[in-house]
C-alpha cells in the first residue's frame, strides 16, 4: 500500500481512539463518502486504508473545512 503523505509529524499521529469511519465524517463535514474517499486518495485530506475502510479524524476534517475551497463546477477558460 502506498504511504499516504500527511503533515502529521510522527509524534502526532493520531490514535486508534481519534480514527473515525468516513460515514461519520461525512456527517461532520457534509460531503459525501465517495467524495471524502476521494480527498483522501488526493491527499487533500489525511486518512488511511484499514482493511477495506478509509477513516480520518474529526481534527483532519474540520482542517480541511477551514481551508478556502472553491465550490461548484470548473469554469471554461475562454480563447
């Protein structure tokens, strides 16, 4: 498996007891699974593969929360 590249530093790696499921993220965050599964597999948001389960925690969420997004569809650049 691919190592996922975080800005956690080794002594802040979160534990076992700060890892929430995508399904609960979700709710936190609003978007959806596949889009947060999405944003993982980017690295626009920290979380790993457990098993067949991504999970992240509330901290990484509301991280990528605060960041200024644009939202919407892409617009058509014009010649």
């Amino acid at each position: 498996m691919p190592e996922q590249s975080n800005k956690y530093k080794k002594e802040d790696q979160p534990g076992l007891d700060e890892l929430i499921p995508l399904s609960q993220a979700a709710i936190l965050s609003g978007l959806s699974l596949p889009h947060l599964s999405l944003l993982i597999r980017q690295k626009k948001l920290w979380g790993v593969k457990i098993g067949r389960n991504w999970v992240t925690t509330e901290k990484a969420v509301k991280e990528y929360l605060a960041l200024d997004r644009k939202t919407g569809p892409k617009s058509k650049k014009l010649s």
